[in-house]
C-alpha cells in the first residue's frame, strides 16, 4: 500500500506541477521551480507508516515532525555537494496507516508546528491533501494544494516565495513575522525587482500591524 502511494504521488507531481493549468491564472506551468527538480532526480519521496498509532494521536504528530526535522538536515548535507542546483531538492513524506480524513489532520498539525522552523531556516514546508481550500495566487478559483493523498512537502524557499507570505499569512502579525525571515534569509541576495516588492511588503505589514494595534478592544 505505502509503495502505491508514493507512486501515485510521483505520477501526481510528474503530471501536474510541470504543466499549465487552465485555472492557474498566469502563463507558464503550476510549478517552474519543479520542472528542474523533476528533470534532475532531486525530488525524493518517501513513506511514512503511522498505523501503530491511533488516529488523532499526537504521538504521530511529533513522529511526523521529527521525521521532517531529519530530513531537513539530510537536505542541508545534500545542498553541500549540489552547488547552485541546491535551490531544487525537493522531499515529499507521504504517511499511511490510517484513513486520509485523519491524515489530512497529521499533514496539518505537523505542518503548523514545522513552518516557524524551517522557514527562519531558508526552507518552505508545504501541506497538499484532496480538497486543499487554500486559493490561488493568481486565480481565488484554483486550488493549487490539493493532492491525490495527504502529503508532506519541502523545499528550499526562494524569491518567488515572497508571494505565499503576503498572500496566505492570516493576520498582518504571522504576514510581518515571515516576511522579516523572508528578510533574512535573503539578505543581501534578492536583486532589484524582489528587493523592492519586500521592502514595499513590509512597510504594509508594518502599517497593518500598527492599525490593529490602534483598534478599540
């Protein structure tokens, strides 16, 4: 079962994220950076199996998180021998064990424990589940997230990344905190075009914060 599922998940990727989509609301295909990934063998994709555990519990959770800790510094030893090519490592863990409705939640949880880790450490983590609600950045009818199976992704974060932050961030709080790691990770990196979007982007966030703080109540 678990090998099914990672093949399902690598014929997913192979058939999606390098090609247009009708709904993306931009030209090009869903993912440029994916089609280097894909092209050079860096993606990676492995299986996780939670069955041991019941559902909904948090000792999977931390499981999970661990596991994509190990990764994370497995891809860091990586990046050493890639050169400029380790901008494209890519790993998917895909957990089994237990219906998709409670993996959808692992993938979540793990997901909202990982992020403020791994982006401070110039690394995006990425939740995809059947039905994922979160909208795109060019068309609010798109569901860019959604995946066969529940899965969790990462990969290094890169300019283009700025988009994510400003767009999906849920308070002008979460949308200043990861553009300043944005910031950072970038310092002294970004060319022209991205330095100025992120520092027009903070100054927003910046006056957002500063308004909420000004409400009564």
């Amino acid at each position: 079962m678990s090998g099914e599922r990672i093949a399902v998940v690598r014929r997913w990727l192979e058939d999606y994220a390098p090609h247009p989509h009708p709904q993306l609301g931009r030209d090009g295909v869903v993912c440029p950076y994916m089609v280097r990934a894909l092209r050079r063998d860096y993606v990676r994709i492995y299986d996780l199996d939670v069955a041991s555990y019941q559902p909904g519990d948090v000792a999977a959770t931390d499981l999970l998180v661990v596991t994509a800790h190990e990764e994370l510094r497995t891809n860091l030893r990586r990046a050493d021998a890639l050169g400029a090519d380790r901008t494209f490592i890519v790993s998917m863990i895909v957990p089994h064990g237990w219906p998709d409705a409670a993996l959808r939640v692992l993938v979540a949880q793990a997901h909202d424990r990982l992020k403020p880790y791994f982006v401070p450490s110039g690394y995006m983590a990425g939740d995809f589940w059947p039905d994922h609600e979160t909208v795109g950045l060019h068309n609010p009818d798109f569901r860019p997230f959604t995946s066969p199976v529940p899965v969790l992704g990462m990969r290094p974060l890169v300019p283009a990344d700025l988009a994510f932050f400003v767009k999906h961030e849920p308070t002008p709080q979460s949308r200043l905190r990861y553009l300043r790691h944005y910031a950072e990770v970038f310092r002294g990196a970004l060319n022209a075009h991205w330095e100025a979007r992120l520092t027009a982007e903070l100054a927003t966030a910046e006056r957002d914060v500063a308004a909420t703080l000004r409400e009564p109540g």
